[in-house]
C-alpha cells in the first residue's frame, strides 16, 4: 500500500502510509482513519471520501474552497474511471487530496 498527497501546483508527495487503511474488502466500505485528517490538514470531521473501489481509496477536504488540483484530477480520474473538466467549477477538485492505492 502506497500514499500520495496531492497539493494544488505541486508534484505529488509520497508520505507514510501508517495509520492508512484501504477499503474493507468483504463490504468495501471506506472508514476515515485518524492520520487523514492529519495529512490534509484539517478537522476529521471535514474529511470526505471522494472515491473509493478495489485497490484504492481517495480523499479530500469537504467542500474546499482552495485552489484547483488538476494533478489529483488526473490520479483520481485515472483510479475512479471519470473525467473532470476544468471549466466545471462544480466538478473541479480543490486543495489538498490523498489517495492511497
């Protein structure tokens, strides 16, 4: 299992993946734990799970107001199997997001 923190308009950061889990593989369902919200940099209760599925799990800050992440769009979109248009305010990803694969 490998991390990867994505920072808006820097190269993706590999960081320790202790504390990480990926999802339950019977249920797939995607807990929050405690070093995510320590990765992103802030509340737990902020944290979102932005996708999810086998081998992998993506997280971000609920409803970020930061800058446009367009590294993390690619990685997520790559994982996830979406697109993510640049001219979709709605749909663009802001701030800081960790995957973990």
């Amino acid at each position: 299992m490998n991390a990867t923190l994505y920072l808006p308009h820097q190269p993706p950061q590999p960081v320790p993946a202790d504390g990480l889990a990926m999802p339950d593989p019977a249920t797939g369902l995607v807990g929050v734990p405690a070093a995510v919200p320590i990765l992103l940099e802030c509340a737990a209760e902020l944290v979102d799970v932005l996708a999810s599925g086998p081998g992998f799990v993506a997280y971000l800050i609920f409803d970020c107001e930061g800058e446009v992440n367009p590294a993390a769009m690619a990685a997520v979109g790559e994982l996830a199997g979406v697109g993510f248009e640049l001219d979709d305010e709605d749909a663009v990803l802001r701030g800081p997001v960790l995957v973990i694969r």
